[in-house]
C-alpha cells in the first residue's frame, strides 16, 4: 500500500451512524478545494466535483483534476454543473458555457459553438439527459438547448414564452418521454410533445422558485422549491407537499431545497439549506417519514451544494467545507412490480392496441386533455384494440384499470 493511500486513510474523518457511515474529504484528503459547488458520479462510480479551481475525479484511490491549465479547452475553472450520462460521458456547466469530456479531452459547447446548434445561453444552470434517447438537455438563465452529440436530431432552443423568462434549473422526463422544466421564479413546466403547461403557486406549488426537478418511478414529479418539495402526481392533478424534510428548531420551519436524487431502491434524497440560518442538511424519504443528517450527525458541513448517488447506494455529499460519503442505509420499502403494459402505435390516427401478458386488464378509459371522459371499456381482458378514427387531433389520457391499481398513460392522436 502506497504512502498517499495511507495517509488518505488516516485523515480521512469516519463516523459512526448505526448501520452506516459518514466518511468525511476534504483538501488533506487530496480535494483540490474544500468549497465543491456540485457533485456526480458516471458510469464507473468515479465521483466528479465541480469546484471555483476546476472539475475533479476521485476513484476511491486516486485524485485527478482538470484544469484550463491542462486542458485549455475547457470553458472555465468555475465549474457551476456537472453532471454523468449513460454513455460515460461527463458534462461541466459553466458561465462561459458548457463542456464535454469523452475520456480524452474536452468539447466545448457555446452560443456561437459550430459543431452543433448554438446554446440559448452561456450561463449554464443545469445539464440532464433524456434516458431514452441520450440527447442532453443544457438549461440556462434563458432557456433550454437539446444537444445530441452524434449531431442527428439536434433541434432548436427552447426559451420564453414557452418555457419562464427565469431560464430553467432543471429538466426531466417521464415514462411517456414528456419533459418537465423547473424554472428559478416561474415554477414548473409540463411538455407533451404539443403544449406546455405551467404549475405554480396557483394551481398549489409551494413556491415559484423552482430549484430542482425529478419523476420518480411511479411518474410522480417531486419540484423542489424555495420552500419546500411539491410533488405532482401521476395524473398531474393534484400535489403532496412537505416542508419539513429537516427539523430545526421552532420557529425556524423553512426547508428551501437545493437539489433532489434517487436512489436504486426508489427512495427520494434532498439537500435543504436555509443560508440566513448558516444551517443545512441532507434527508431521504422512507415512504413515510424524512430522515435526516446534519453536521451534528458528523456530515462535513450545513452548506449543502448538491447530492448525487453511486450504484452502491453510498450518498455523495458536497458542501462547502469538504465532501461527505454517507455509506449505504438498507430499504425495507419494496415497491409493487408495475404490469407490462404494452401500447402500439403510438401516435395513431385510426386503431390502438393493447396488451398485458401477466394478468387481465380490468377496463380502459380514456379522456380528454380537458379531463372529459371520451372512451370506457369495462370488459375484463389481456388485448383491447380501440377505434379513435373518430377523435380530434391531440393528447388523450388513458386510464388502465388492475386489480390492485391504475396505470395512466398519455396517447397522441394524428
């Protein structure tokens, strides 16, 4: 064993929590800086830090950094977003635009950028991937530009009047591959492949700044905001709110989240920091209570900047005073296997079929947009073909009635 790798062992601070642990790094351990503006892990589960000095990897073993001293293609030291895709490819978002590393070297993507369309905008806010189709999504203090790197179905920015003028923080996709915006003072948007559709304080958002987004396994939208996490259901019709992911001391209640995760287990983690307070934490949802950590706890600061989640289920947490590994907590939660229902074609314009192999499909109904019930079928069976020769254009919502449950799902009409 290696000097370097004895020392980081020594230094690095381990606490004891029950069943798993905290593991504390910081610039004795080999960070090239304690304040870490953001955190991921790729395909490797190599954790990347963005950091005011640039990105960094971390193996398990070994540091390495990147620089615009090394590497002079990249944008910007400040790195204010980084995120992993499903190629292994790791994106860096900064104010001078966004950046590209395949393993080798570093691409730059910009508002006169020549290898693709032009951003939006230079300041970036936000890099997603769209898990069916690979195209990332670059969100800005303008808007949104979908980015497919082999260059085949690049399309045009996204900005106002469709999506808020605040730019967007966010963005995620549903199992009906719709997308969903967040926007730091418009709340969220809802894109079925047609119309866009704002929910804010309105129509029962917690607040209009939206400050992170993502669509669980059930398809419900859990927004994270200002004031808490709003969570928009599978019918986006109604919204579950909590604001008290992180208990603090009366009359201090105010839970404003700074981003939001999933873990393999289905299990949603949030990062709260309420700054006039210098007080922070991390908390996971069980199914029925938050669980929290805090600096009490031994997590390396309360100036929580980001989260992210390795295969292992170990929680990566980057603050500003250092990163903390908070080990693997068991689930005791297991969620009901969802049937395989299978839809085709989709869009259509004269029949659609539908099929279950494991069990009977107790009815269909289909509505409107407008929530009009349009369609019902209540005979039990495993194939339906359904005649909408006779509808209008747009997007319907059918309703897949089991025993136990109901499935939507969203058709479009042509």
């Amino acid at each position: 064993m290696s000097k370097n790798i004895l020392l980081m062992l020594v230094i690095s601070c381990t606490l004891s929590l029950g069943a798993q642990t905290i593991t504390n790094y910081t610039t004795a351990d080999g960070l090239v800086s304690n304040f870490v503006e953001c955190i991921a892990v790729d395909i490797n589960d190599n954790i990347w830090f963005g950091t005011s000095n640039g990105a960094q990897m971390f193996d398990g073993i070994n540091w390495i950094s990147y620089n615009t001293s090394s590497y002079p293609l990249m944008p910007s030291d400040n790195i204010k977003v980084i995120s992993a895709m499903s190629n292994g490819d790791v994106w860096i978002g900064t104010d001078f635009g966004a950046s590209r590393f395949d393993g080798v070297d570093w691409t730059t993507y910009t508002t006169t950028t020549m290898q693709s369309i032009p951003l939006i905008s230079n300041q970036i806010k936000s890099i997603d991937e769209d898990p069916s189709t690979g195209i990332v999504w670059i969100g800005t203090n303008l808007g949104v530009t979908p980015l497919d790197v082999s260059g085949v179905t690049n399309s045009l920015s996204i900005g106002s009047p469709d999506l808020h003028w605040s730019g967007v923080n966010a963005t995620s996709f549903d199992s009906n591959g719709d997308i969903w915006f967040s926007s730091p003072l418009g709340g969220i948007t809802h894109y079925d492949g047609v119309d866009y559709t704002t929910y804010d304080t309105s129509t029962g958002l917690l607040s209009q700044y939206a400050t992170d987004l993502i669509v669980d396994n059930q398809d419900n939208k859990w927004a994270g905001t200002a004031s808490g996490i709003s969570v928009l259901d599978v019918l986006n019709s109604s919204f579950t709110q909590h604001t008290r992911m992180y208990i603090m001391p009366p009359p201090d209640t105010l839970n404003p989240v700074v981003d939001i995760a999933m873990d393999s287990w289905g299990r949603i983690w949030t990062s709260i920091y309420v700054g006039y307070l210098a007080e922070g934490a991390v908390a996971y949802w069980d199914g029925s209570i938050w669980e929290d950590f805090d600096v009490i706890d031994g997590l390396a600061g309360p100036n929580v900047k980001g989260l992210a989640i390795d295969s292992e289920n170990n929680v990566w947490v980057a603050t500003s005073t250092g990163v903390s590994k908070i080990s693997a907590i068991p689930s005791f939660i297991n969620e009901p296997e969802l049937p395989e229902v299978t839809i085709f074609p989709v869009p259509s314009n004269d029949i659609i079929y539908l099929s279950n192999k494991a069990e009977n499909i107790r009815g269909i109904l289909i509505y409107n947009n407008l929530g009009a019930l349009i369609y019902a079928n209540d005979k039990p069976q495993q194939q339906y073909s359904i005649d909408v020769s006779s509808l209008e254009k747009g997007v319907y919502f059918m309703n897949i009635n089991f025993v136990d449950e109901i499935i939507s799902k969203k058709i479009i009409i042509n």
